[in-house]
C-alpha cells in the first residue's frame, strides 16, 4: 500500500459544517484519494458523497486559478491574468479611494458557506482596521443566526442546532424542519446508528418526504410554516396530559405558568386545521417525544426560512426544557470547549467593529446586530442590499464578495442591480459563478486540503487541526493570507491579537497554553464528556434558567411567549391573492452534493443531479395541466419575472405545495441564461414584511402558479 | 458454468437511506469521468401505500449473474465469469462495440466514453485480492452494503 502513496496526511474536510477527519493520500504531490479518518470520532471512517467529490474541484481546470482583472464591461466576461502584487494593489488603492470618499463603512465583504468560515476573524480584523461597521451575512436572517437568536433567548445556547443533539445516545430522534442527509452528512448516519444501535425511535416533521422521513417510524407532513402552531400544539399535550419533567420545569425554568396558560390556545383540533395533520399524528408525535427518554431534537432551515422564525423556533425549544431533555446523555447537550480555547463567537466578539449600535438596521434587529446580538452579528442582509441601492442609511460602495449572491439571496434582478452600482466588487471563489462574472478582481482562495488552520467538532468538548496537505495549486492563495496583505497594502495598522498567519493560530489557542504546531502534532484535543453542567453554573441566560418566557423580548417589546403567526402570503392570509397564486412553494431544500450553492461544477455530482427539479403531487400537476418532465414556468405575486425548471412528480409534497430547488444555475452557460432561468431566486422578495425580531423574509411557504413552458 | 464460490453485492435495503455515498466512493476508486455508474441506488417513491408515505431504496448494479447475457453476447469474447462468480471484463478485448450494453436486463455494463471501453462492477476484485473490502462497502455509513458469498 505504501508504495502506491508517497503521503498519507490526516486532515479535517471543510465540505460543509460537519469537519469530519480525512485521511488524504498524495502521490507525486497530487491528492489523488480522500477517505473518512476511521479514528476520528466523529465521522470514524465515514466521508459523504459531496466530500469524496474534492479532489474533482482540487484539480478542475475550469477552477479561477490566477488574479484577475476585468477587461471591458462589467459581466462582459473578459478578464486579464494578473500577479498577485498587482490585483493586491489595485484592490488596496481602490478601497482607500472608496473609504476617503464615502467613509468607512462604505466597505464590507460577504461571507459564504462554502468555504469561507476559514477568515471569518481576519476579514472581521481587516473590517475593523478599515473602520466598518457593516457585516454582509446573506443568509443571517433566515439560516442559523435566526436559531441562535431563539435557542440563546429560550435556552442560553444554540443546541437545537446540528451541535447539540447527542444522537448516537439517543432513545427518541425529532427532526424539525431538517434533513442531516443533505445538511450535515455525519449528523445522519448518527441518527441511523441510533436506530441500528439503540432501536431509537424516530420523528420526521417536514413538508415535503425526504431520506429519514422514509426511515420515520412517524412522519409528519406539515403544511409548510406552520410549525409554531404545530409546537405549540404538542406543548398543549404534553403539559396538559402531565407528561412534563416536573422537578426539572420547578427548578430550572421560568415562566412555566404563562406558558400554560398561552398554549391552551392550541388544542389540537385547531392545530390540526392549521397544519393539516392528523389530530391522532399530533397526538402520538407529542406523547412519543414527551415519554421515550432521552430524546434528541434538531431543527433546521425548514422552521428558519419564513416569517415568525424566532417565535417558532422558541415554541420548539420548549420541548426539550419541559421534558428534561437537555444536558443529558442522548439528549441536547450543550456545549464547551478545552478550557481557554477561543471559539469563532468568542474571536469575533473580541475583534469588536466600531459604533456596532450604529450599524445598518442595528436599531431595528438589535437582537440580529449589534452590541445585544445573540447571533455571530450579521447586518439585516435586505437592508444592505437596499443600502447599496439607495445609499440609505450610508452608502456601500465596495463588497467583496466570498459567496454567489447572484443565486443565493433573494430578488435576483435587484442584487444584480445591487451589485453593477458599486464602485469596487472584489470576487474569491473556487468558479467563474454569475457573481464573480461580476467584479472587477478576483482573488482565487485555496481549498481545505492547501491550508490549515484550528477547528472544533459537532462534538461538545473537542478541538483539532486542519493540516495543509498540498502547498496552493497555481496561484490560488489562502484567505487569509489575502487580509493581512490587503491590510498592509492599505497602510492599515495590523490587528494586535495577530500580525500573520503563525500568529492568528497561536492566538486562538493561547490561552490553552499550547502552540498551533503542537495541536497540528496532537491532531485532536478533547475534554472528558460531561452532562448537567447547569446544576454547577445555570444557564447562559438573563435569569440563568430555561426561559420560557423570555426576559429579553419582554424587555424589547416582543411578545415573550411563543405564538403562532401565518406567513404574510398564504392561502390562509391572503386568500384573495391565494386564487391567482394558488399553490404553497417551498423553496431550497438542500441536497447532499451541493452545499448551498457550492459544487454545481463538479461533473460527478452534477451527472445525477444535472438540474433543478420542480417538485409537485401527481394530481396537482395533472389539474394544472403539466406533465412530468415538462419544462415550466413559476411565477409569485412578488416577483420581478419568471424562472423555468423541469417537472417532476413526486408524492413528496402533499396536493397543493411545490417545491423549487434554490442556488442553481447552469455553469456552463454565460451571463443573464446562467443564472436566470434556473434560479427561484429571480421569483422571490427582498422586500417587507420583516420577521420583527430576526428580519426574515419568507422563502418557504410563499404563494405561487405554475404553468407548462412548452410551446 | 458457476464456480462454487458465488460472489455478489447485496444491499440491506432496512439501513440504506439514499446517501449516495457508494456511488461517488466509486468513482473515485476507479477514476471514473460522468457517464459510466458502475452501482447506482435507485428511490421507489414516496408512494401513499394503504395510507403510509413510502419510499425504498433499491441496489441497481451488475448481479454477477450465474449464467452471463453480456458473456454470451461479447463478439470479442472479452467478458468472462471467473471461478468466485464475478463477471470481468477485459478491457484489452473490449472493442467498444456497445452490444453488450444491450445485451445486459439490468442496466449494468457502462461505457466509458473516456477510455472507450466498457466497465461494471467487479466487485473491485484489486481490493478483494488484497483482503479489502469494495470501496461502496467500505465506504457505506451504516454498513448496509455487504459481499454475500452464496
């Protein structure tokens, strides 16, 4: 075997959140394999089809593999290779010009998932020597933040999220709203061993059937956005049959009362005419979860991307704190690091921007941004775009942009707009995207596998090392390697926490009293595994217990109980619009090759999913007229224009609700006929109603038509 | 014609929950370019069956069948059963003539448009040789696939 490799290195993949160990085998300095790590604990040995598929963009040759510059007009897709000394100097010359001009806050960078967690802290250092106050999150108000927002208020940390639920332990799995088989990979086969191991019991409430709804022993096919009323329907049964954990509900929450009285509200007959289930699903949903101990709970962008996510997402966070399902072995287990260790909140809490109180709509989502956010303290990512537009509340002048803003926010003909008015659009990504067709430089990154850096698990109490495996392809550089020249190339004084990169490793492990070439040794750093941790400390909350009614909204005028709220568009709020638009669209339900937007190159991903499939029930699509495999159109009330994807029948989705794929486009094609006519974007509004505490804007549970596209 | 060792891949269609897995773990393992699916795992569904929503997983892959179609049709005589029950083929003798794509029920002989020859699964018997397990088995999170031996 030796032979056939001339290295084997032991790294951390960064296809998606989950980090799992890689084992990378190098042959004449080419990666030509990956495999899961089988002694990493988290993944052991396990390596999902999205990240088996790396070495495919490592050595793509359509990758942007050199700096380059935009000849002609924007979009125009000419380009002229550049060193790197040059594109640098461009870039720091044009942000001094901007900053002068428009002031500080005229400058901001756009973070992504695909790959760029990796300088998120020297983008935030290099913001801050800039003298921004603007953090362009694209998806903060609708993914993961909006999570933070309600668990942080409810129950002091983020555990209903991928991070918290113990599942290998686990006797009872509900999965909210969420499908760890395309999300978070790992996630999922730990719900299957939970199963194959323990016999756990397993609750699927979703919309639309997918991989783990098959292997449900309940599943529970919710009318889109209705899932407040759905958890709050289930709170109704358990308190009311007396199936809480009393001790723990005494001792260790506040508001118990309240809650009572609001969830009677719910009973289930009108929970079920809301939500179009089953009284006797609702029924048996709550009293399995209540009763099977201990039971895990995950809940995802299903319950996150629409109106009323925060009151939703505190609804279902009572489940847990009033069944005494949290801190304990197979339940949701709250996090902690090896003592001393910096995590990404704690380093971007530190590097504090200026004036954070005056940061765009920080007045309005205080609890998204700014001094109070229980977030990572992205800006409202509407308003920025609206900023950029109007030079309201200041101008926005120059993004550099490490995501497709193009296909992943929405209303793409007002991004695209967005985007052709500023002054500088620096672009960093893996493709020739519709976004990065529209800047003006482009910084290519590296991969994971050509750089390193500190990581830390799904896993409560474990840190470890991402090792460089191969020196950059090309002239593709990391980073963060990118912030720190820009900031010198701007006359910028460098952050005191670091000066290079050796430094910024150090300095997140400093405090553990290790160095980062001792960890990169070590490879992994774990804490003894421990549950209860509230009965020495509380809870990181106002009041250090679960609030269930929550100080916090109280104080900020919010309802500080969990309720119900229909979506701005439905057949129940807007019944009059619901009969031109007469079917429920969900939008972006994820898969397991594309993490967001990212790998919609990669031929053998793109071979079985080569296009967006619009998803529809037999019968619905028969009496509008579409047969399966048809190309359609999709209109909203809302929307700029129309987009067309082909499509499918499927009994995925009851009658009446539709599904459309998001974040496609046809990367073989150029300009407005990549990005247009796949993308559900072009159909979906940036536009008010707000959620009034996160600022979402709903992208599952909207109104639509539908209509063949064949001549 | 079969050997006494009869190898073939089953999938335990309980654990299987569509991932994907085995089929990129494939592709890598024999450098395939788009096109060629040496296994793939086909979705029944979901269906509303007596009221339940279903949806199976199936294992769509060559079966090493006991008396080969794709044997018999090769006008190269490149494709062979061997002792232990796999169906190889040779893919010196390939000449690329497809016919035995045809010839094949179950969809599982590929051309490699790349290499211009034809390829299935053989139970990546380089593996086998070596004591280890075919790259979809040991890349499989839950152990669903498995080499029966009958």
């Amino acid at each position: 075997m030796a032979a056939r490799y001339d290295r084997v290195v032991k790294t951390l993949c960064a296809g998606c959140h989950c980090t799992c160990g890689v084992i990378a085998y190098v042959k004449d300095e080419k990666v030509v394999k990956v495999e899961g790590d089988p002694d990493f604990p988290q993944n052991e040995g396990f390596m999902c089809a999205k990240g088996l598929a790396i070495t495919q963009m490592l050595y793509d040759p359509n990758r942007i593999l050199y700096p380059m510059k935009r000849k002609g007009e924007r979009g125009e897709g000419k380009w002229e290779r550049i060193s790197w000394d040059e594109a640098l100097d461009i870039v720091a010359e044009r942000l001094l010009e901007i900053r002068e001009k428009y002031g500080p806050s005229s400058i901001t960078w756009s973070w992504g998932d695909a790959a760029y967690h990796c300088s998120k802290v020297t983008k935030q250092a290099w913001l801050r020597a800039v003298g921004s106050n603007v953090r362009f999150h694209s998806d903060g108000h609708y993914c993961y933040h909006p999570m933070m927002i309600a668990n942080n208020l409810t129950l002091g940390s983020a555990i209903t999220s991928e991070v918290g639920p113990d599942y290998r332990n686990s006797k009872c799995i509900l999965l909210w709203g969420g499908n760890p088989v395309a999300s978070h990979p790992t996630r999922a086969r730990d719900i299957m061993l939970a199963k194959k191991n323990n016999g756990a019991k397993l609750i699927v409430i979703d919309p639309r059937m997918h991989e783990l709804g098959a292997k449900a022993d309940l599943f529970l096919q919710i009318r889109p956005a209705t899932d407040d009323a759905l958890a709050l329907g289930m709170l109704n049964i358990i308190i009311n049959e007396e199936l809480y954990d009393k001790e723990f509900v005494d001792k260790w929450t506040i508001g118990f009362d309240e809650l009572k009285q609001r969830v009677q509200e719910y009973p289930v007959e009108r929970v079920a005419e809301i939500t179009w289930l089953p009284v006797e699903d609702i029924i048996k949903a709550a009293r399995m979860y209540a009763t099977i101990k201990p039971a895990a709970l995950h809940n995802r962008l299903g319950v996150q991307l629409r109106y009323n996510n925060i009151q939703t997402m505190r609804a279902i966070a009572c489940l847990p704190a009033i069944t005494g399902n949290l801190d304990v072995k197979g339940g949701n287990v709250y996090h902690y690091y090896p003592p001393g260790f910096k995590s990404l909140g704690m380093l971007l809490n530190e590097i504090k921007l200026p004036d954070e109180d005056q940061g765009i709509d920080a007045q309005q989502y205080p609890l998204l941004t700014g001094s109070r956010s229980l977030a990572l303290n992205p800006c409202h990512p509407p308003s920025v775009i609206h900023a950029i537009l109007t030079g309201k509340p200041y101008p926005i002048r120059a993004v550099w942009a490490l995501n497709n803003l193009v296909v992943a926010m929405e209303d793409t003909i007002e991004v695209i707009e967005a985007l052709k008015k500023l002054d500088l659009l620096i672009g960093s990504d893996y493709y020739m995207t519709p976004t990065m067709e529209l800047c003006d430089v482009l910084l290519p990154p590296c991969t994971y596998l050509e750089r390193e850096e500190v990581e830390h698990l799904f896993y409560p109490n474990y840190i470890a090392a991402r090792r460089k495996v191969i020196e950059p392809i090309a002239e593709t550089r990391n980073e963060r390697w990118m912030d720190f020249e820009i900031m010198k190339r701007m006359g910028l004084e460098l952050p005191k926490e670091f000066k290079n990169e050796e430094e910024y490793h150090d300095y997140i492990l400093k405090d553990m009293g290790i160095t980062f070439a001792e960890l990169k040794e070590k490879g992994i750093i774990h804490e003894p595994l421990t549950y209860r941790k509230y009965e020495q400390k509380g809870f990181n909350t106002p009041s250090g217990k679960i609030e269930l009614k929550s100080s916090i909204l109280e104080e900020l005028g919010h309802d500080p109980l969990p309720h119900y709220k229909e979506n701005p568009e439905t057949p129940v709020s807007a019944p009059i619009l619901a009969e031109a638009y007469p079917l429920i669209l969900i939008t972006g339900v994820r898969h397991v090759f594309y993490f967001n937007g990212a790998n919609i190159q990669l031929p053998w991903l793109r071979e079985i999913v080569p296009e967006p499939l619009l998803e529809i029930h037999p019968d619905t699509a028969r009496q509008y007229g579409l047969k399966d495999g048809e190309m359609s159109w999709i209109e909203t009330p809302r929307g700029k224009g129309r987009t067309k994807q082909r499509v499918k029948y499927t009994e995925a989705l009851a009658p009446g609700v539709v599904h459309a794929p998001s974040h496609w486009f046809y990367p073989e094609k150029r300009g407005e006929e990549a990005y247009l006519e796949a993308n559900i974007n072009y159909v979906t509004c940036n536009d008010p109603p707000y959620d009034p505490i996160s600022g979402a804007v709903p992208v599952r549970g909207l109104l639509c038509r539908i209509y063949s596209a064949e001549e | 014609m079969a050997g006494k060792k009869q190898l073939k891949l089953v999938l335990d269609e309980i654990w299987c929950y569509g991932c994907y897995t085995c089929e990129i773990a494939c592709k890598q393992e024999h450098g395939l370019p788009a096109g060629p699916r040496l296994i793939r795992i086909e979705r029944e569904g979901p269906k509303r069956i007596n009221g339940r929503l279903q949806m199976e997983f199936k294992l769509a892959t060559c079966r090493q069948c006991p008396e080969p179609d794709c044997v018999e049709a090769c006008p190269e005589h490149a494709i062979a059963k061997r002792e232990d029950g796999i169906v190889s083929i040779d893919a010196g003798k390939c000449n690329y003539c497809l016919i035995c794509v045809d010839a094949c029920p179950y969809g599982a002989l590929q051309p490699n448009p790349d290499k211009q020859v034809v390829q299935k699964c053989e139970l990546c018997s380089h593996r086998l040789a070596e004591g280890l397990q075919p790259a979809c088995v040991s890349h499989c999170p839950i152990d669903a696939l498995v080499v029966e031996s009958e």
